[in-house]
C-alpha cells in the first residue's frame, strides 16, 4: 500500500511538471506568435492610420477653406444689397438736403458743420487709403483688380467697393519677390501724412480744443462734445445723407477686419508671438481709423520669404 501510494504521488507531481512545462512552452508560444502579429501588422497600421489622420485632416481644412470663401462671398453680397435697399428705399429723410455736402466739399473741417458728421463723412475718405495699402501692395498676380473699385469708394463707400470684396480671393502666404508690387501706400510719406490727417480729425471730431469748438459759446469740450452727440443723433434720424453715410462708415470699418488680418499675415505676422500679434489685429481693426493707420506706420515694407 505504501508503494502504490509513494508511485502514485510521483506520478502526481511528474504531471503537474509536465503541465507546467507544456503551459511554459504554450505560453512562449502565443507571446511569440503576438509579438510576431504585433511587428507585421501594428506597425503598418498606425502608419496607415497617422497617414490617414494628415489626409482628412488636410482634406478638412480645405473642405472649410472653401466653406469659408463661400460663406464670407455670401454676407458680404448680402450685406451689400440690403444696404442698397434700405438706403434708396427705407432709409429716413431724403438726399434733398446737399447743403451740408457743399460745405464739407469746400472745406472739410467746416466749422458750421456738426463735428461727428465731419468725423465719419472725411474717415469715408481715409478708408479707401486704408483698404488701399491692404489690397494693392498683394494684386499684382489677381484677375479682379482693386483700383478701380476703390477709385469709386471714394465716392459711393461701400457701394462700390462691396462686390469686390465679395468677389476677391483671400491670400495669407508670405509675399513673394515676383509678386510684391509696389505702390504709393507702401512710402513713408504716405503712411506718415495718413496718420497725422486721422490724428487731426480725432481732435476735431472729439473737440478736444476749444478753438475747434462749431458751437462758439466757450463750454467745455465735454459738455460741447455732449451737445454735438444730441444734435448728431437728431440728423441721423431725419437726414439721409447723414443716416447713410455713417452706416457705411459702420460697414467699411466691419470689413475692413479680414484685409488687415491677410496683410499682416503676408507680412509675416502670427508666426513667432501669435499672442502679441492677435492683440496687435484687434486693436489695430477695433479702433476706427487711427489703428489701421498706426499698423501702417510700424508694419514692415515686405517679407520676401517663401513658403
């Protein structure tokens, strides 16, 4: 009995060996056969996968691209002839009354002339400057020219220059040897003059000097400034030339903001202090007039690198 039982519990323990080694070798075997799966095929698939990502990616960026030529196309079209609209149909007033306008045209800081009007009827003028150093000094290549568009601004805002801008093709690469075009815009003259005129027509326009004071009666500049807003607001209800013209003034100022965003993008901004820069585009597009104009005095002439 003693035997059986010693024979027995060898037996026992030579099949609990025997499972251990086989549960060993089949072990080794599917680590083997997982490593061998995981070098032929996982490898292949993140590549096909990080390719795949780049594709769609890419593929998704120009899919918005477009998306985004098509929706800024359909609201500045949009925009464009609601104005027209409302400004030959709906707007309070009538054109009647050009008094104002022959004053203006005989001397643009006309003193009997209310100074926010004088504000928005001359930064009608300094807008096509503005769009012009934007858009000409990156035209040299483009089907749709831009100046004679802004010849006509200088005339009719927004009326003339709306399709255009509906109709041009943004570009934000670096501007090239061969397609830099030189104009007026880019002299320092130009620029510097531009500046000095939007700094006059703040002082006027925010009678900051008594002497530039339309009302003649001494009060301070708040106070007068405060009177020149009532009596502003009062036209902008009854005249048209005046309710026309300061909404396109609004308009020109609203869209203005992606010609400057291109020109500092060309220029090559939003590379290195993406912060900086962002903050350099809103204050420069928030502030009517005099932060386009301070961009255009410290902007560099051209960047002639190549992407």
């Amino acid at each position: 009995m003693v035997g059986i039982a010693v024979a027995f519990q060898s037996d026992c323990i030579r099949c609990v060996n025997l499972n251990r080694h086989y549960g060993l070798i089949h072990k080794s075997r599917t680590n083997i056969i997982t490593k061998t799966f995981s070098n032929k095929f996982s490898r292949p698939l993140k590549t096909h996968w990080s390719q795949f990502s780049l594709t769609t990616l890419q593929c998704q960026v120009e899919k918005n691209s477009t998306s985004m030529v098509s929706f800024r196309r359909w609201t500045v079209f949009s925009v464009w002839v609601s104005f027209l609209v409302y400004a030959f149909g709906f707007a309070p007033g009538s054109f009647g009354d050009v008094e104002w306008l022959k004053k203006l045209v005989s001397n643009p800081f006309h003193p009997e002339v209310n100074s926010i009007f004088v504000f928005i009827f001359n930064g009608l003028g300094v807008l096509p400057a503005l769009y012009s150093s934007f858009l000409l000094p990156r035209e040299k290549r483009d089907s749709l020219k831009a100046w004679p568009f802004l010849i006509v601004s200088l005339f009719l805002g927004f009326f003339a220059l709306g399709p255009y801008l509906g109709l041009r093709k943004p570009r934000y690469s670096l501007i090239n040897e061969d397609e830099y075009q030189p104009t007026l815009t880019e002299n320092n003259w130009f620029r510097y003059s531009l500046f000095v005129f939007v700094v006059v027509l703040y002082i006027f326009g925010l009678k900051i000097f008594p002497l530039l004071s339309t009302t003649g009666d001494g009060m301070p500049w708040d106070i007068s400034l405060l009177s020149e807003w009532d009596e502003y607001v009062q036209l902008f209800h009854t005249n048209r030339l005046v309710h026309v013209s300061s909404i396109d003034f609004f308009i020109l100022c609203m869209f203005l903001v992606e010609p400057l965003f291109e020109d500092m993008k060309l220029r090559g901004f939003f590379r290195d202090s993406l912060l900086l820069d962002r903050w350099l585009w809103i204050v420069s597009w928030v502030v009517p007039l005099i932060g386009p104009s301070i961009y255009l005095c410290t902007r560099p002439k051209r960047n002639n690198n190549k992407e």
